[in-house]
C-alpha cells in the first residue's frame, strides 16, 4: 500500500497549495493535463469574468482572457518541452479597463502523493510597472522629440547666426555675444586709430555698368579689403557705400602705438592688393581703374552700441572719425594721409613725405598732415603682438622675437616696485 492512501487526496491538494491562499498573485493548480483543480481568492478577483474555472482547461481559460493562439500555442509547447513556462505580457481587457500580468507556470513532482503531480501556476499583476513603463517610454519618447525640436533649433539660430556674422565684424560679433556681456547700452572712452578710405569717382565708374559687373566689382574690393583688415586685427565698423571704416584698439587692444603699427600695415597692404586686383578687374571687362584714397588718424573716441531700441549698432564717435574722413577726401589718389596725432607714434618706425596743414571742415584749427610711405625695416620685422592678461595686470610684447629681453624688463620693473614699497614701508 502507497503512503498516499492513508491521507485525504483533498486534504493534501489543500495543504500544498496552502501557501497561495492569500499570495497577492492569482494563483491556480491543474493536474497534468492542464485540467484546473485549485484557484486561490486572488485569481477570482483578478478575473471576474471567469466565473468558476474548477475541472476547466486551463488553455480554455487563456482563450477565454484574450490571449492569442500563437501564445497559448507558445505556452503549451514550452511547458511540455522544458516544464515551465512564461508569459511576460498578457493584456485581459475587462471593465472597460486594461490590465496587464504575467504569467508563471511549471510542472510539480511528487513521487509520494501523485495526485500532487500537475502544473501549478500564478498571474502577476504588473499593470503598474506596465504603467510605468509605458510613462517612461512615453517620457523618453517626448524627450527625443523636445531634442529633435532643439536641434532643430540649435541650426536655425546658428545659421542666422552664421548669416548676421556676415553683417559684423569678429571682434564686435564676439564682443556683443559673449557670454559676459550683458549691458548692450555699456559705453567706453577709448584712445583709438581709425582708418578711412574711398574709391575715387566711384558714382562716375559705376554708372552705366551692368549690375553684375558692378556687384563684381565692389564685392571683390570690399571682400579683399576686409580679409586684409581682419588679417591685421582691425575690426571693421561699417561699409558706407564703396567706403570703410575700420578701427584698431577696440574691443581688443596691444597699446596704442602697436595699434597704429597694425593700421599702417593693413593700409599700405591694401594699396597692394587694390593694384593686383585691376588686372582682375580687366580680364572681367572692366576697364577703369580704380583708385583710392585713405585716411588715418588717432584720438579718444566714444565707442559702444548707438541706436533705438529696434536697432543699434556698434559703432565709434568723435572728431577722430571725422578727421580720418576729411584726410581721406584731401588727400590724392593712391596715397595714404595720416594726421599729426598717429604721425607721432608712428615717426620711428615708418617713413613719411610731410604733406602740409590743412583745416579740415567742421574743425576750429589747422592740423599739420604726413603721407605715409613705408614702413621701416625693422618694424616690418615685428610680428604681431603678444598680450596676456592675468588677474591683477595685462602685458604686451610688441614684438614677439624680443620675449626674452621683455621678460628681463619685466624683472627689473619687478625690481623696482619692490625697492618702491620698501621705501614705503620704511616710511
């Protein structure tokens, strides 16, 4: 006789499956044919619609909640293949609401009481974890369309960003868009040289000429002309016409006698390449030369954005803009007219024709004139210069050849403060 016989099959059903009566997962017992035996309070609760499922295939039970024949099928071979299955995903629509389980099931083996012998199984709730999910999801579904809009956005602003470059020169287009700055009405006073120049008879050149040819040729003129401003370190304020104005000390500076330097060069270069480009110019059928006059000065000027508050431009104002204006017009073609105030940082290192006093309009007094003609050897040796700027002092090596003996000044003015504040501290 087997030990099951001296016990009540029911009473042992019962016992085993004790543990699931108050699980917080549906759980059911059927024998090896899938025939459910047992079901605890949960699984009633889960699936109302049901009804009661005692001596009922459990594969009808899946039917009967909506799962699909490919996954029943699924089910079914896996649990006889590997004696356990699962079905992470299971959809039962019931009370017009959507609730999501999973669903665990294997093979138990009893050698002692055989009626244990079936499949014994639980449904997890994981609508809330679905749930989740599914916001998750959502969320980072939302996250990638919010950041495609922002790239999307990122490319328009750095094309027009791309796009207003064109209308200003580096330096102001890095000054305005700083991160720093953040005062757009800031003015400064700054000791400035400013340059000048015009195309002589420009309105008689360029009248009856083609449009395409006259784009031609001033696109060509003042796309040179800026390329060998901003090689020089000038920051072009503006095109008036087929006339320019730059300026040199602003918003960057390496002294005022280095700027001036930086002028002189940018406008003897420019003389040269307005030469190169008449051949340019012919082999594109136009014939008249051009020639032009520039004009140099040096004084304090007023610098910041002027305007309305529907527009403002960064510009410079002062008798020195002036100035370098009247010098241009004085002046003949092709040369190059600086006044008494830039001649004077300059008289070392360049060679000037003196060109007489004039009293320019709009001026109380006469101003004593030169006409730049080269620049010196030894100046046209110097590369451009080095300027560092540290917490409490900025320095400027005008030549960038000569660290060295600048380093060795640099110690003996070291020296000197020193020898100054013990004299102080003495005192």
């Amino acid at each position: 006789m087997r030990v099951e016989e001296f016990f009540n099959q029911a009473n042992v059903i019962d016992l085993s499956f004790f543990n699931f009566k108050n699980a917080v997962t549906a759980a059911f017992f059927a024998d090896k044919d899938l025939r459910i035996l047992k079901t605890n309070k949960n699984f009633r609760s889960f699936f109302p619609i049901l009804g009661n499922v005692s001596n009922v295939p459990f594969l009808d039970v899946l039917k009967q909640l909506g799962v699909s024949t490919e996954e029943i099928e699924t089910f079914d071979a896996k649990l006889r293949k590997n004696g356990f299955v699962q079905i992470p995903h299971i959809i039962v629509e019931q009370k017009g609401e959507e609730p999501v389980f999973s669903l665990l099931a294997t093979y138990t083996q009893d050698d002692s009481f055989t009626y244990l012998n079936g499949v014994q199984g639980q449904f997890v709730d994981r609508t809330n974890e679905h749930q989740l999910r599914k916001d998750r999801e959502q969320l980072l579904e939302e996250r990638m369309k919010d950041q495609v809009k922002i790239e999307e956005k990122s490319r328009r602003l750095e094309d027009l960003a791309n796009k207003l470059a064109k209308y200003l020169s580096p330096q102001i287009y890095e000054s305005i868009f700083s991160e720093d700055s953040k005062d757009t009405k800031k003015l400064s006073r700054k000791n400035l040289t400013i340059f000048f120049s015009d195309i002589v008879g420009f309105t008689d050149i360029s009248d009856g000429m083609e449009p395409e040819k006259l784009a031609l040729l001033i696109n060509t003129y003042l796309s040179e002309m800026s390329n060998i401003a901003l090689e020089f370190g000038g920051t072009i304020d503006k095109f008036i016409g087929d006339a320019i104005l730059i300026f040199f000390g602003d918003p960057e500076t390496d002294g005022e006698k280095a700027d001036a330097l930086k002028c002189a060069k940018m406008a003897l270069r420019m003389q040269e390449k307005n030469a190169e480009l008449q051949e340019v110019w012919r082999s594109n059928g136009i014939s008249k030369p051009l020639h032009v006059r520039m004009g140099i000065s040096t004084g304090y000027c007023t610098v910041g954005n002027f305007g309305s508050d529907q527009r403002l431009e960064y510009t410079i104002l002062g008798s020195p803009v002036n100035l370098s204006s009247r010098l241009q017009s004085a002046t003949e073609a092709d040369t190059i007219l600086l006044s008494e105030s830039t001649y004077v940082l300059l008289k070392d290192v360049c060679e000037f024709e003196p060109a007489g006093s004039l009293t320019p309009k709009g001026f109380m007094r006469s101003i004593d004139t030169y006409r730049l003609m080269s620049i010196n050897d030894e100046a046209k040796g110097i590369s451009d210069t080095m300027t560092q700027t540290g917490e409490y002092v900025s320095v400027s090596i005008l030549n960038k050849n000569k660290v060295r003996e600048a380093i060795e000044e640099l110690k003996r003015i070291q020296e000197e403060f020193e020898r100054q504040n013990h004299l102080a501290d003495s005192d």
